[in-house]
C-alpha cells in the first residue's frame, strides 16, 4: 500500500468516527460526587488530570454517564457544589 493510500484511508476513518464521538457526548452527561479514587474523569480542583482524585466521592471529581442516570445515583449530582 502507498503512503498515499495509507494518507487517504486515514483520513476516512477519522472523519467516519468523529461524528459518532460527538453524538455520543451529546448522549452524557457529567455526574459529580460519585467516582472512585483515581477515577475521575478529568481534573478536579485539587488535581490537574483525570484519574487523579484523592477519596471516593469526592465532591468536584466527576465521571461521564448516559443523561438521566446521575441523579439516580445515590450521592449522584449534577454540579460540583
């Protein structure tokens, strides 16, 4: 196969998946108060990465889930107050 051709199935692939990537997003929503120690999902106040809050629950680290799941969760909320 040709770098060009590699170039141009490249290409494809990544267009074809960026639109499921977004529609997937638009599907969840974060859910703060709920995620384990060291599994957030991005930084919190204290931290600068995901992966990296101190203690279960704690109250600005979050974790993406399905919309309408997080206030089925107990401790489960929708914003980090």
């Amino acid at each position: 196969m040709t770098p060009t051709r590699i170039a141009i199935a490249a290409a494809l692939a990544a267009a074809l998946a960026v639109p499921v990537a977004v529609q997937a997003q638009g599907n969840m929503e974060k859910c703060y108060g709920v995620a384990k120690a060291g599994k957030n999902d991005c930084q919190t106040a204290a931290s600068s990465c995901a992966g990296t809050s101190k203690k279960d629950a704690q109250s600005d680290a979050w974790i993406s889930v399905p919309k309408g799941t997080c206030e089925k969760i107990a401790g489960g909320k929708l914003t980090s107050s």
